[in-house]
C-alpha cells in the first residue's frame, strides 16, 4: 500500500503496531483493539478533515460502532462503500448490499466486486474463511489508498 508521506507518517504506530496481515482477522464481529492508536493517528493534522480514512481506520481494528458512525456522515460513494464494508462485518448482508448500491459509482467498485464478497461472507456462514479474510483485508487496502490520494 502506497500512501502519501503525510498520512503514512500518521498511522505509522498503528501500522507497525497492527500488521495487515493481522487486521481485520474475521469476516463477521468485532473485538476493538488498539483504538488509542487510531485515535493518536487521527489527531494528526494529515488526517485532519478526513473522515473517510477514519472511518476505514476504525474498520481496521475491528471498531465497526465508531466506523459505522464515521460512515453514517459521509454522503458520497466512498462513505457509503465503507458503510457497505460495516455492515458486512456486522453479519447483516441486506443493509450491506443496499450501502453497496449506493457506492456504485465508485472508481473501485467494479475492480472489488464488494457486492460479490457480501455473498461470499454470508455463504461462509460464520466460518472466517482465510481466502475471504485475505480478499477481506486487499479490499481494505485499495479502498483506504484510493482515500489518501483523493478528497
């Protein structure tokens, strides 16, 4: 992942802290960890006015509650895409797929298929599939990086 110098300088602790590896370990719940760190990152002046990397930065330790309402106030493609992402992990497709029609028209939307991982998550019926955790994470990855680079 590829991050402006600025916003990688912010979440350095939280990276090298969380690994992305070990993020987000399973497709449906939570179990919040290291939010000091995310609110140390968020603190800093490169994220400052960004909600959207802060919602995606709630999502990646597992703090779907803060991420929801993060997302609830991001009216544009991108905050729904997150809101999509939330509501996946909380176990609850339909909300999921309504959030992700909603983000449509986002530039990564055809490249992820998030609307294809909502299902894939619900046919693993609870079982944290590594194949899906991994898709879980990349997913992540591109939407969090696209955020960085653009307002």
């Amino acid at each position: 992942m590829t991050l402006p110098e600025d916003i990688a300088l912010a979440c350095a602790e939280l990276f090298q802290e969380l690994k992305l590896d070990e993020a987000m370990p399973r497709l449906i719940g939570s179990e919040p960890k290291h939010k000091d760190l995310v609110e140390a990152a968020l603190s800093e002046p490169a994220m400052a006015s960004k909600p959207a990397l802060a919602s995606g930065l709630w999502l990646y330790v597992d703090d779907l509650e803060h991420s929801h309402t993060v997302s609830q106030g991001i009216d544009d493609a991108t905050g729904a895409f997150w809101h999509g992402i939330m509501h996946r992990r909380e176990g609850d497709s339909a909300n999921s797929h309504y959030w992700m029609r909603r983000a449509a028209s986002h530039p990564l939307f055809r490249e992820l298929d998030p609307d294809g991982l909502v299902d894939a998550v619900a046919a693993a019926s609870g079982r944290d599939e590594p194949e899906l955790v991994e898709r879980q994470r990349l997913e992540w990855a591109a939407l969090f990086e696209w955020c960085a680079h653009n307002p």
